[in-house]
C-alpha cells in the first residue's frame, strides 16, 4: 500500500492483514519505487494525491516495467470525478475507490480483484481469455458462453479479445477501427456501432460488460 496518510496505511494494514493478508506499506512513491521486490506483490494500493511523484505517475512507471506491467492496482483517492476515473482505468487500473470509503468495502474489492486476476493468470497460462463464464480460446480461436460455443464473424472475435483483454480501457471508434480493421479498408464510424451492437447480442448475459462511454468510446466493464 501506498499513501502520504500513515494512519490511513496502518489501519488498512491492520484490517487487510485479521484477513490473512500478507501487507507492505510505503508513504510515498519514491519510497516504494525504490523497492527491488515490487514484482513478487500480487496487489498494489495507490494513492493518487502524494506529494513528489503521484500515484498516476507511479502507474505508468509500474506499467512500463516488465515485472510490473501485470501487477493489478486499486487507486485510493478523494478525487472521484469522472475524468480522474478515466484517467486512473486508462492507466491499467483494476479498481478506483473513491475516499472516504468503508473498511468492509475496500477488503471486498482486494478480494475481488484478486480473484478475478488469479483467474486471468490461470487462464493465460493455457493461452485462454476469461471473464466468470465468458471464455475466449485464442489456439482454437472460439468463443463459449457459460458453456455453449457462440458463432463469431473474425472482426466480433477481434473486437471482443481487444475489449476483454484489456478491461476497462475505453477506446475510440477510431483506435478500434486502426486495430481491428484491415488498414486498406475504408469504414464507417457507424460500422464500429453496429458490430458491437452484434456482438452484445451474441455473448447475451456478458452483454452488460460492454459499456458505451458516450462521447469517448466503448470498453469492458469488468
């Protein structure tokens, strides 16, 4: 955990750690980014607002380190517009709890991302993309849900694999036309609408996860 609050750090460490946790706490970002061991941690609480380097700052750092650029992080911060919570999931967040918040909520969220990433590991070491029952085989290219295989064009296969695996990343209609499209196509704006309209349909119960950020583009809500 990462925060210019030392209270704040030794009550969450004392809370995370009656959970069975195993809890290092640094005060600032050049504290922790001093550590040699920042790749053997499976969780990283940031605060965005610190003094020197910012938790923002922080992130980007982590994500340009190969022992890093995997390692899931909840942002902690009283800054909870919508644009710092863009700005925070653009970074490679996994999480953004908003202060003041509850001890029983933050501990539900840890567990929550942590789950949910352990099952991204699991499956990544059989080269497979997953989300609870939706399930992307990337050697077979098929998709199942909850089970049942679903019939996919290859540009819904491609949109969905970019949404899915990398969650909560909004992206425009143009960067997904440059990275799904072939480049000597010509498409429309629209054309990115109605495939992801198509591709809702097909992953029914999973539709929900992908959420249109009306004036930015679309991303997997996970």
């Amino acid at each position: 955990m990462v925060d210019d609050e030392q209270d704040l750090c030794e009550i969450l460490r004392f809370n995370l750690e009656t959970e069975g946790y195993l809890v290092e706490t640094a005060n600032s970002a050049e504290e922790a980014l001093e550590r040699t061991d920042l790749g053997s941690f499976h969780l990283m609480l940031v605060d965005v607002m610190m003094g020197g380097i910012s938790g923002f700052a922080m992130a980007k750092r982590l994500k340009t380190n190969k022992e890093t650029e995997k390692t899931p992080i909840i942002f902690l911060t009283a800054r909870s517009s919508e644009n710092d919570k863009l700005t925070g999931f653009n970074l490679g967040a996994d999480d953004y709890i908003s202060k003041p918040f509850s001890l029983r909520e933050m501990i539900v969220r840890v567990r929550a991302v942590l789950r949910r990433t352990q099952e991204t590991i699991t499956a990544e070491e059989h080269n497979v993309l997953k989300y609870h029952g939706l399930t992307m085989d990337l050697d077979k290219k098929t998709v199942t849900v909850d089970g049942e295989e679903i019939q996919m064009t290859k540009t819904e296969y491609q949109l969905l694999h970019l949404l899915l695996s990398e969650r909560g990343k909004v992206f425009s209609r143009d960067e997904l036309l440059r990275r799904v499209w072939p480049k000597d196509t010509y498409v429309l704006d629209r054309t990115v609408d109605v495939n992801i309209t198509r591709l809702r349909k097909k992953i029914g119960p999973y539709a929900q996860f992908i959420v249109t950020r009306l004036g930015f583009g679309y991303f997997f809500d996970a």
